[in-house]
C-alpha cells in the first residue's frame, strides 16, 4: 500500500516519504477508517 502511496506522489512530482513513515500510515488509517461501512457520496458513486 505505501509503495502505491509513493508512486502516486511521484506521478504529481512530490518527493515521497519513506515505506512505513508516519504519514502514510495515517493515510492508510484514514482509507481504511472512510471504506469501514460509511455509504459513499460523490459523482463518481454508483448504486
């Protein structure tokens, strides 16, 4: 997961953090917190 997480901030050119930093494991927290039962909003959302 941070290894996507990296490449993801190289496709927009940022330097990534480190495997395991801090913060990507607050990013995954953070995704794995907003996919945990909540329903989804937005115009990408489909029923």
């Amino acid at each position: 997961m941070h290894r996507r997480y990296g490449g993801c901030n190289k496709q927009v050119r940022f330097k990534p953090f480190k495997a395991q930093s801090d913060e990507y494991k607050a990013l995954e927290y953070f995704h794995t917190y907003m996919s945990n039962g909540l329903e989804l909003n937005g115009p990408g959302a489909r029923k």
